[in-house]
C-alpha cells in the first residue's frame, strides 16, 4: 500500500528541517482513527503525537498531499 502513497507525499524541503517520516505519521493517523482514542494516547513508537494530528489536519484541508490528481499542484483549499 505505501508503494501507493509514497509518490503523493511532498520532498523534503531543499531548506531548513526535514519533514517527519511520512510512513509513520500516516500509521499514526490511522492508529489515532481505528482506535478512537486522543492524540495524546497516540503510541510513542508511531512519533510525536503534535506532528501527526497537524499532518492529519492539513491532509484534511487539502494542503499536505502536494499535487492533487483532480487539481493540479498548489490548488489545495485554504490557500
């Protein structure tokens, strides 16, 4: 499934600090919805409970995914 995904997720940028592994903030956020529980019970081997809901919530606004295939680069909501 990742083989899938993987080519959605953004590079890390040229500058400044690299993005959180994108395969495991992405279990994250499935973890946090297949078991309902809160952020904060989120397990510390899927990472940081903070950068996975602010990843959840930029995937839900349409900002997080880079290009999106019905819309072309950079037509994320919000923006």
């Amino acid at each position: 499934m990742w083989d899938l995904i993987e080519p959605l997720m953004p590079a890390d940028p040229v500058r400044g600090r690299r993005w959180a592994d994108h395969c495991r903030t992405l279990e994250a956020i499935a973890w946090k919805y297949r078991t309902c529980s809160p952020w904060r019970d989120l397990p510390g081997e899927l990472g940081s409970f903070r950068t996975a809901r602010k990843t959840a919530a930029q995937v839900d606004r349409g900002r997080h995914l880079g290009t999106h295939p019905c819309r072309g680069p950079g037509s994320g909501r919000g923006r």
